[in-house]
C-alpha cells in the first residue's frame, strides 16, 4: 500500500519503474504467504535462490520503504556469505519476518538509519542483525517485546496491535529459526536473528527449449491494429478481481467486456458476441457452472468457448468449460491459453475483418 501510494504521488519515471518492481516483489511474496498460510506449520519447502541475491531485492523494497518515512535503509552482505552462497531459507516466511522487523524500526525510530548485515555465524548458522538508531527500548526488557499484544512506550493504540514481532518470533521458530533483541551502541535497538544454513547445489542450467513469442512480442503485434483485438467477456463478482484481469487483458492486446454477475452476463450477451469468455466459478447468486448451463441454451452462444477461473485446483471434469485458469494469474500463461482456445475456436474473428 505504501509503494502504490508512493507510485500515485510520483511524476518520475525512473522512480516509477523502480517502485513497480518493489512492488512486484512485494505483491509475489505477498502472495506466497496467503497462499500458504495454512502450510506455515509443515516443512517450508526449499527454493532455490542465493540468500545474497534474495537480500540484495529486498534491499531495493526497503529503502523505498524507509525513503518514504524520511528514514534510511542499508545493507551489509559479509564476504563469507557471498562466499559461502547458502541458499535463501523459506524465501517467502523471511520476507514476512524482515517486512515487521521494518515496519516495527519505521514506527519507532522515525528518521533514523536501519541496518541489515547478513554473515555467517557458524557452519550450520546465518545471522541476520537488523538495528536502528532511534531511541531504543529505554528501561523495558527486549524480551517482552516479543509478548503477543506488547506495545512499546511511546505507542498509542491507532499504531498497531501489538503482534509484529509475536508474529516474527511464530515464523522464525516454524522456520528452524530463533530471534532476540538488544540495546544499539550508542542508542538504538537490535534484532538478532539466526537461520539454518541451507547449503545447496543450484539447478543445472535448463537445456534450449524451442522459442515461443515473449509477452512483449504479443503486445506490439497485439497493439498493431485494433480491429483484430479479440473482445473477451468476464465475469466475476468480486470488482478487484474483475478490475485486475480486465487490465491485464488490455495490457496484452485484447478487448475485455466486464460483468459482476451471471444475470448481467446474460443481459449483456443479447447485445453483443464475445470471441471468448471467462467466468469465476464461485459467484453469489449464480455460479459459473449455472452461468455455462444458460449460455449453452442460448442459440447464438452455444459454441462460444469458455474458460473457468478459481483459486481451486481444477476438478477430475471441467466440461463444459474449455479450459480451467488458477489463480494468482501468469500473464504468459494466460496469453497463451486465450491464444490457442481463439485458434481452435469457430468463433475466432479471421484476420481480414
């Protein structure tokens, strides 16, 4: 939210493009967690990418970050690390836990410096010490920082529940992990927090595989003349939902007609023919599969390919539907799949119109 707001308020581009990143990286994290969080007590599983280069992204999301609050945020990478090139451990819970450590620095030591260093402790061990320079915990003892519902001096109630470095602790312990803190010299605040190593061996390099058209290829041949833009009907209940597929479809070259329901769908298609349509499959009142059933009754209709959306796994049967999408959506997969369902379609609009 603070990046979005950032990007609103910004007229540079420069600065634009970088906070998009940031936000990029932030949003897929993001992601992960949601996705995950019903996992956070199993094993996280083990990704394979440098825990230097994973800091070095989240260096960029941070300053952002502090650079908004008036703050400033560095990084320190110790030679031993890059050396030793352990992977990152549970990429998506260490960004959850370094995101509240953040957020804990930037409400209580507004306009100061913070300071992550990543080494190595031990042969089995990553230490990671995040610090400030703000007024520290004066007289409290760090450890009921880490007390669910705890707030520091200082913090009214509109700052927050008191659950960020609760929440910290909860993930770390999941992740094998342990987190403490201490007094700065000369003032200040510490967050110590180790990891287990994670030493790995990276993938081989993938062998060629044939060519297929990037997504940058598809919108300039896509953007090349607007009569061929093929209009693709959606329909789903839920408007940020709606709104994002609806722009990611422009962005890639097509024309997108938008419905918060089946009973506005069906109204819709008295008036117009869609190349192609994609329904959410859970909607109130009437759902995706009931929506398929009215469209295939309707003569003009019949044939008009389908493709389901859901955050579900597609089911043993998706018939009646074309093509089963789940979320969180890949833009190069989703152009590929509209792509191959308006080739095998009838209903594709031949070039010459």
């Amino acid at each position: 939210m603070s990046l979005t707001d950032l990007i609103r308020k910004s007229e540079d581009q420069e600065k634009i493009a970088a906070l998009i990143e940031a936000l990029h990286f932030a949003a897929s994290n993001a992601m992960t967690m949601v996705e995950g969080g019903a996992e956070l007590f199993k094993q996280p599983k083990q990704e394979t990418i440098l825990l230097s280069c994973w800091l070095k992204e989240f260096e960029g999301l941070a300053s952002l970050l502090a650079n908004s609050h008036g703050a400033r945020f560095q990084l320190a990478i110790s030679p031993d690390l890059e050396e030793g090139a352990p992977l990152a451990p549970a990429p998506s819970y260490l960004h959850r836990t370094l995101m509240l450590l953040l957020d804990n620095a930037l409400k209580y030591a507004q306009q100061a410096t913070i300071t992550l260093t990543a080494a190595l402790k031990s042969d089995t061990e990553i230490l990671l010490t995040l610090c400030d320079d703000g007024p520290g915990f004066r007289e409290e003892n760090p450890e009921l920082l880490f007390e669910p519902y705890h707030r520091g001096e200082g913090q009214d109630a509109s700052d927050g529940k008191g659950l960020g470095l609760w929440s910290a602790r909860h993930i770390l312990s999941v992740m094998g992990g342990t987190i403490t803190a201490q007094e700065n010299t000369p003032h200040g605040a510490c967050f110590l927090i180790t990891l287990p190593l994670e030493q790995a061996r990276l993938p081989e390099p993938e062998k060629s595989k044939p060519s297929r058209p990037s997504i940058k290829h598809a919108l300039t041949e896509k953007q090349g003349n607007e009569k061929e833009r093929a209009k693709i009907l959606i329909v789903d209940d839920n408007k940020t939902n709606l709104l994002i597929l609806a722009e990611i479809l422009k962005a890639l070259g097509f024309s997108p007609i938008t419905a918060q329901s089946g009973s506005e769908a069906l109204e819709l298609l008295k008036h117009i023919q869609p190349d192609l349509a994609i329904f959410d499959i859970r909607m109130d009142g009437m759902s995706g599969w009931d929506l398929i059933k009215h469209i295939q009754q309707k003569k003009n209709h019949a044939a008009l390919p389908v493709i389901a959306i859901s955050a579900d796994d597609a089911p043993q049967t998706i018939a009646p539907f074309k093509a089963w999408l789940r979320r969180p959506i890949e833009a190069d997969t989703l152009y590929e799949l509209l792509t191959s369902c308006l080739a095998d379609s009838t209903l594709a609009r031949p070039k010459s119109q």
